[in-house]
C-alpha cells in the first residue's frame, strides 16, 4: 500500500513550511534545488530542515493534515511541533 507523508521543514529565516508528498526526502531534494514551492524558492530560506513527518494511508488524510497545519498561527504551530516530540530548533 502506498504512503502519503505530511511533512513541516524549518527555514534558515525562521519559517515553518507544512507539504505533502508521496516521498519525503525526493520532495526534500526538490526544494532544496529551488524547484519546489514558491516559498522555499527564496535562497535567503535555505538551507532548509526536515524537522517533522507523518504517514497517511491515504492522500486526502495527508492533504487534511497540511490544510490544518497550514491554518494555524505561528505559536500553534510552535506546540503541535513539541507536541509530536520534535527538537526545538527555533528561537
């Protein structure tokens, strides 16, 4: 069965970006090249970090997931990170 991942990667300017993909560490390498999503394009965003990922056994879960994570404010996202037991790597 395929896996859909939600994922959240921290910016060098301080940003949390939430995706979804169907391979994590192919859409990782795509950002970083610059020909992901218009928001990590910004060379001043990079380098970027992994920090969060979950699987899903379906996309529309996955993509629900990104939709909610999205929505939330900046310390909302800050506990849901923590929450999930993820190192604090943002002032």
């Amino acid at each position: 069965m395929k896996a859909y991942f939600f994922y959240v990667l921290y910016t060098a300017d301080g940003y949390f970006y939430g995706g979804f993909t169907d391979d994590v560490l192919r859409r990782l390498a795509t950002h970083e090249s610059g020909k992901g999503a218009k928001f990590t394009r910004v060379k001043s965003r990079h380098p970027l970090q992994l920090i969060y990922q979950e699987s899903f056994e379906t996309k529309s879960d996955a993509l629900k997931a990104e939709a909610a994570f999205k929505k939330l404010t900046r310390s909302q996202k800050e506990m849901f990170l923590l929450a999930h037991k993820v190192d604090k790597v943002w002032q």
